[in-house]
C-alpha cells in the first residue's frame, strides 16, 4: 500500500484548538484573520438559528461583512453567494457543511466549527482541510460543551482530529476512526448493506461463483492444473414431493432443527453425515423415517452432482436430471458425460435423454423413493462411495 504524504510546496500544518463556546475568542479569531487580508469560515449544521450565529458574528465585528450559505438555499441564489464569497466580496461566511468538499479557496484560513463533537472525524478532517490551502499559517477552532459532558467516543474523535493536525495524516485519521468506531459486524444485527439483505452464507457463495468463473475464464491459463480435478457442477438443487424432513415432535426446538438443516446441508462427506446422526440419536433417540430420507436425499445430491446435474426433480414417481445449463460447457466433452451417453444406450428402457426450451434432461420412471434414485444414478458416476441405509 502506497501513502501519499508529501504536501504540495510551501503548505503548513493547520494549528487545531478544542474550545468551548467564547464570544471573544470567536471575535479574536475572525479579527485576526480579516487583519490580515483573509477570510473565515463558521460552519452551523443548523439552518433554524444560522441567522443568529451570523448576527452574532456581525455583532461582535461590525466591520466585517457575513455571508451566509446552506443546502436549502436555491441553485443560483447559493452559486452567486459562493462566487461572491470567492472573489471576496464577503470576509465571513457561516455555512452548513455544504463546504464539506470541492471548495478550494486560497485566501480562507480560519474555519470554526460548532458543536464539533456532533461530527465524525472523517467530517472534522474535511471540513479542516478547506482552510490552510496557501502559503499562509491557518487556524481551526472545535467548539463543544465541556469535554467532561461528552461521550468517550466523541472525546476520542475530538482528541486524535487535534492530535494528527500535521499535512499528510489523513491515512493516521483513518486508522484511529478505524480504531475509534471498530470495523464494522460482519455477522451481527448492526450489519447492513448487501450481506445483511442476502445472509452470509448466500454471500459467500455469490462471492466462490464470481471466483470460479475468474478462474475459468479470465485466468484459465493460471489456473490449468486447478481446473483439471474441478467439479463441473458445483451444487445440485433437489426438489421432491416426498416427506424428507425433521419432524417438529423429534426436534422441538425450532432454532436446533435449523441448525441441524443447516449443518447437514454443508456436510462433504459420508463421515461427516455419520456423525451428524449419531449426535442426533445420542441427543433425541432413533431417528424417524423422514429425517432418514433427508439423509439419504444429501447423498442423492452428491451422486446427482457427480453425474453432471445441476438440479433433480423428484416428483409424482418420476425423476427428472437437468444436465448444466451452459451449452459451453467443457462437461459435454468430458468422460463423465461420454458415460452418461454410454448408459442411455446400454439402458433404453430404464432412462431417456430429452431437451425441451434448449435444456437437456435424463428422465427416470416409476421411482418410488430417494434410495431407488440413487440405485439408479449410481452405475453413472465415476465411483461409487455412498452407502445406502
């Protein structure tokens, strides 16, 4: 990682001050910088008293003339007191953080900030950088209650936008809001954004597919020996109107038949799936006939998997194999489908090859349960690993 730190020529550190509210420094510091040929910046994030923060300015420096500026204002009506400020028309303009960004005004060198502690530092840090922007000393005045009526993560912004005032910390400010706020809960109810509205898992999966098709199409090359022993199907959907489920009087608790759904739904070998039921009888007894076949269902996913099906419908005693969408697809090449092909002519009678909407199926009659299906998918696979129960 790259850090720009160097500043342009002839720039200087913006001396940073946390105050509480004072009329006299305020006038001090707007005297000062108007003294010396310069412009000031008071930023009031609220329009309902603005007008009274700048009578007050103009109350305690008659000689000035106060601008005021904030979002509500029209387009043309908020360009022309820009420009007029700009070209220095104004010497004081009290604004809302629409100076937030974009304004780069050499001959403003003072800004002070009102209730600073309302702020985030990356705010603070903006709005600090809008000053400072010549060759001449500029000043930044934080104005909040007492630091002792402030919560601990206000005084920690307050502190570290004071403490790394010198050019080129923006990457420091960074790190310590990074510290300040943490990184953000990846997994809790805080979460927001495109992870919270899908679920992790789901997450994690879009993330593997984008993965893959880099690696198999972008970077093949790279990825060549990887991609030999590749899987050319990498989950296999199965829909079926049989009963494969954990029936509510096995498992009560509504939270404990999920997890055990999910749990079996990432399981990877039959190993595992033994030790997923003998947890289940050691914690809630035998296991009913549904939960079995739910079992069973996991490894007609795998078999099906294998073959090159993408999804299985198993459904009024008929079970349906859709081979990989993709046309392209270097499986239609492969062994695995040249013994496929093999099985349909040695087995006319047992399985048929149909396309319909340009999608190719293998259909299989009269197939009472999930063990039939696997008996039936097992002569295709490249080896079979699955013991039937």
């Amino acid at each position: 990682m790259s850090n720009i730190t160097t500043p342009p020529p002839n720039r200087q550190p913006i001396e940073t001050k946390i105050m509480t509210f004072s009329e006299e420094v305020i006038r001090d510091a707007v005297i000062y910088e108007t003294t010396r040929g310069g412009q000031v910046f008071i930023v009031n994030n609220r329009i309902e008293n603005i007008k009274e923060v700048a009578g007050m300015v103009q109350r305690l420096c008659p000689d000035v003339k106060v601008l005021i500026a904030h979002g509500q204002m029209k387009g043309d009506e908020l360009e022309q007191k820009m420009m007029a400020f700009v070209e220095g028309e104004y010497d004081v303009m009290v604004a809302t953080t629409i100076i937030e960004s974009g304004l780069d005004i050499p001959n403003a060198n003072t800004i002070i900030i009102n209730n600073a502690n309302h702020f985030g530092l990356s705010d603070l840090h903006q709005m600090r950088g809008r000053v400072g922007r010549s060759n001449k000393k500029a000043f930044c005045y934080l104005i909040t209650p007492p630091m002792h009526n402030l919560t601990p993560e206000a005084r920690k912004r307050l502190t570290a936008i004071e403490q790394f005032s010198d050019l080129g910390s923006g990457f420091q400010i960074a790190m310590r809001d990074l510290d300040i706020r943490g990184a953000g809960n990846l997994l809790g109810a805080e979460q927001s954004g495109f992870i919270s509205e899908i679920g992790f898992d789901m997450y994690q999966k879009i993330l593997q597919e984008a993965i893959d098709e880099l690696k198999e199409k972008e970077f093949k090359t790279l990825y060549a020996e990887e991609l030999k022993d590749k899987d050319f199907v990498r989950d296999c959907q199965l829909e079926t109107d049989l009963e494969i489920m954990i029936p509510d009087k096995y498992i009560t608790n509504i939270g404990e038949r999920l997890a055990i759904y999910r749990d079996l739904d990432n399981a990877e070998s039959e190993e595992k799936l033994d030790e997923l039921k003998e947890q289940l009888i050691d914690r809630f007894g035998e296991i009913p006939k549904s939960t079995q076949e739910l079992f069973n269902a996991i490894k007609l996913r795998w078999v099906a998997k294998n073959v090159g099906l993408e999804k299985s419908v198993l459904k009024q005693k008929k079970l349906i194999g859709y081979f990989i969408a993709n046309q392209e697809s270097p499986y239609y090449q492969s062994s695995k489908f040249t013994k496929v092909l093999k099985y349909i002519q040695e087995n006319p009678y047992t399985c048929k090859m149909k396309e319909r909407n340009d999608k190719l199926t293998l259909v299989f009659e009269n197939v009472n349960n999930v063990t039939e299906a696997i008996e039936l998918l097992n002569p295709i696979v490249d080896k079979q690993v699955f013991e039937i129960v």
